[in-house]
C-alpha cells in the first residue's frame, strides 16, 4: 500500500494503490434503491419513494427522513467510498433500515457523508450503493438492526 501523503510529493504519474482498511474488522454497506424494482427498500406504501413516474416523492417522506436523522444527533463528517465487489471479500453489515438507508444515499456528497447535509433525493444518489469504515456509522447500522429485530 502506497502512503498517500508520501506519494503527494512524488510525480503526477505515480500510481497510487488505496486500501479501505476497516477499525471495527468489517465495513458497512449501503445499497441502492433502483426504481426497476432490482433493489428496493420496503417502505410502509404511504412513503415509497416514486421514481419513474416523475411524482416526485411521498410528501411526508421528507418529514420522515429529516425526523429520524435529527433523532440520531450525528456531528461531524465520515468517508464514504462507492461499493466495489472485491470489497465483498470483506466482512461487512449491511443497512437494512430505509430511512437510515435512504438518509446516507441521499446526503453523501462524492465520498464525504456531513451530518447536516441536506437530502438530495435524485435518482443518481438513491441508486449508487455505498460503503463506509466508519465506526460510528457501523454502530448505527447494528443498532438500527438490533432494534427492528426486537419489534
């Protein structure tokens, strides 16, 4: 692994190789909603996001999404990188919450996720699916599964 900050200072042509080393021993994942039903986050049907009909989405999926990100009380910022499948090799959890879901695809800006980013609900940011070594990140997710598990 080439260290970044080292190789800063060598040519522009030098290969710079990045590993996604994870804290907490796994990653964790978040997939993309795609509205040709290949992947979908189950909703309650009063809040499913519409995609190709062009109406927009449910209007209190907004609320919805806003209320439980406030609830979380995040502060600061987290690194977000684009799934790739030779990450599969990792150990990994993945979100399965919606509106944990849709909040980290709809407020990460290129490969940096900010607590009070505002929500982009285009379909380029619902489809990509993410990954993040954060530990705070992966917390929530194994939390958010913990409580859905108890329902």
């Amino acid at each position: 692994m080439t260290d970044l900050l080292h190789n800063m200072s060598c040519s522009a042509t030098s290969a710079v190789r990045v590993e996604i080393r994870p804290v907490l021993g796994m990653v964790a994942r978040f997939p993309g909603c795609r509205p040709e039903g290949q992947r979908t986050l189950s909703l309650d049907p009063a809040h499913q996001a519409i995609w190709s009909s062009g109406l927009g989405v449910a209007p209190d999926l907004v609320e919805r999404l806003e209320r439980f990100w406030e609830d979380l009380n995040l502060v600061g910022a987290s690194m977000i990188f684009p799934w790739r499948e030779e990450l599969g090799k990792q150990r990994y959890v993945e979100a399965r919450h919606p509106l944990l879901v849709l909040n980290v695809l709809a407020r990460t800006r290129s490969t940096l996720l900010m607590a009070r980013s505002p929500l982009d609900l285009d379909v380029s940011c619902l489809e990509r699916t993410l990954v993040s070594t954060d530990p705070a990140l992966i917390t929530l997710v194994l939390r958010c599964q913990r409580r859905r598990r108890k329902r």
